[in-house]
C-alpha cells in the first residue's frame, strides 16, 4: 500500500491504480498488459536550447541503417530494423567519436511497437513522430540531451515542420516532465488493454475506440496540434 500511495503522489491516483492493474496483469497472464499514454504536441523552437559557445565538442548526425553504430544502439536489431523501413531518421550524438545517444523522428506516420496502432500524423508536412529519445547514462548529465533536440528543431525546421508529435507513458513521470520542460501540451490520450492476441483501445482521439483479434488489425489514431495554437 505505501508503494501505491508513493506512486499516486508521483504520477496521480488514477495512473497509478492503472499501472498496478498493469503489472498484475503482466505477472500473471502471458502477453498481457494495462497502457495509457498521453498524446503531446511540442513546438519546433526558433532558437537553441544552448548558446553557440556550449556543447559543440557534441556531433550530431544523421545515422543509416547500414552505419556500424546501429549495433551500439540498445534496442533489439529487429525493432531498430522495423524503424528504417518505416522511413524513420535517426539522430546520433556522438563525443569524440564515441556514441552518447540517439533521437528518431517520422514525417509522415509511427506504427508503435508497444502496442498495435498506427499513429496518423495531420496536417501533413507540417509535423512530424519523436520517438525513443535515448541518452547513455554516463552522458546523462551532460548537454547530450539538449543538443539532440537542437538539432532535431534545426533539421525539422528547414523542412517546413512547425510540431512534433509523440506519445508519453503516464506511468513515466520523468518522461512526462521532460516534454513540459521542452514546451510539450497534451493533445490526446490513449488507453490499450492487451490480453494475448485480443486488443482494446479506448481513445480522445479518432477512431475513439478499437477492439482488434490479431495483428492484422489495429487502430489508426490521428494526431494533430492543438487548434489555438497553431503556429501557421
């Protein structure tokens, strides 16, 4: 009980009580799990995060599927695979040659790979998918983190993109908290009951509801930024 009111106190009563429903059911029945995620929209900044004196002993770069750094990356090589023939682009951050972390980003839609969906990214052109932004831990206090996001504004903005987009766990306080920092709003939320191959969504956003039987089906939720203020 101490644990469940120290986690309602972090990430809310509701959220918690979701999160223990989704560890008993990940502990006791095969493949099956709670998720809720909140659906965030972040302006693409006109001006760095850091001046122009800090953090340029950090390369960033753009990273292929065919580049040998992709091995260093700390997610199974199927996943990372699945991302490249989404079309994702990937980001790196590198220190004197040695990898410190990486960003993803999709300009047209994600398919998640938590749970069955696809995420429909609209207005076209105008956003774009944030993904899995990832920082080794001996760089995590270092200015890694916002010189990917540097970059990542800077690439997106000369391609015309005024948002990005991405899904936030509930359950993840410390995720949550970086996106408000970054001038994230939340636009959305959606609930994914996965039980085996059965699948239920209940969601803000269209088509608000889903039940799928297999892999073959799944939601397509759209996401956009919020009307009031759109930039354009």
């Amino acid at each position: 009980m101490k644990k469940l009111i120290a986690l309602g106190a972090e990430i809310g009563w509701w959220n918690a009580l979701l999160y223990s429903i989704h560890v008993m059911l990940s502990r006791y029945i095969h493949r099956a799990g709670l998720y809720k995620y909140y659906l965030v929209a972040q302006p693409i900044g006109k001006k760095p995060n850091l001046p122009p004196h800090r953090g340029r002993s950090i390369q960033v770069r753009l990273v292929a599927e065919e580049d040998g750094i992709v091995k260093e990356f700390p997610r199974p090589q199927a996943a990372i695979q699945s991302r490249y023939q989404q079309g994702a682009i990937c980001l790196g951050a590198f220190n004197d040659n040695s990898f410190a972390g990486y960003l993803w980003l999709n300009l047209d839609s994600y398919d998640e790979d938590e749970v069955r969906c696809r995420f429909i990214l609209k207005p076209l052109g105008e956003v774009a998918w944030d993904f899995d932004v990832y920082v080794r831990p001996e760089y995590r206090s270092s200015l890694v983190f916002a010189r990917l996001w540097d970059e990542a504004n800077r690439y997106l903005r000369e391609r015309g993109v005024l948002w990005t987009l991405s899904r936030v766990s509930a359950f993840n306080r410390m995720s949550r908290e970086s996106h408000r920092r970054l001038g994230a709003v939340e636009v959305g939320s959606a609930l994914f009951l996965v039980v085996g191959r059965r699948q239920f969504m209940l969601s803000t956003c269209q088509p608000y509801l889903h039940v799928s039987s297999g892999p073959a089906s799944f939601p397509r939720v759209e996401v956009t930024p919020p009307d009031h203020l759109m930039l354009n």
